[in-house]
C-alpha cells in the first residue's frame, strides 16, 4: 500500500457519520488535490470497507459515485447514517 492510500484512509475515517465529502475533497485532503481520480482508484481497493467508510466520498456534482458493493447499498448505507446521525444530536 502506497503513503498516499494510506492518507487517503485516514481521511475517509475521520469523516463524520451521517455527511459525504467529495472525492477531490478527499485527495486535497490527503495532499494531493489534483488526485481525485486516483482517490477513486483506492477506495475502490479498499481492503476494509466496513471499517473505513468509503459509502461517505460522492462525485463533485453530488452523485454517489461507484461502490464495492454497488451502487444501491451506497445510497442505502447514507441514508442509514443520516437517520442515526439525526439520533445521536
């Protein structure tokens, strides 16, 4: 696993349950803000998808972008953390 797939993680885990953050959000997160694509690339590696939320990063315009899982559960895992964030205030 490369230095910057590791950042990439550890940005994608400290997004807060209930909220998305964008792919290039992601990438200039992790230092590198031109590597958005390359983002996608990892996520889609992602070794733990239950462990680090890769459901929570969507496409700049607001789509949900792909999912290891597909595409359905993506939107159905958010719609969860929405209802369990909305809990927890």
């Amino acid at each position: 696993m490369t230095a910057f797939a590791k950042k990439v993680y550890k940005v994608v885990s400290s997004i807060p349950i209930g909220e998305v953050r964008t792919y290039q959000w992601v990438a200039r997160a992790a230092g590198r803000p031109r590597a958005y694509r390359a983002v996608g690339q990892i996520l889609k590696r992602n070794p733990h998808p239950f462990i680090i939320p890769c459901h929570r990063v969507v496409k700049s315009d607001s789509s949900l972008g792909g999912y290891v899982f597909g595409v359905s559960l993506k939107k159905r895992l958010l719609n969860l953390e929405k209802q369990i964030a909305k809990l927890m205030i």
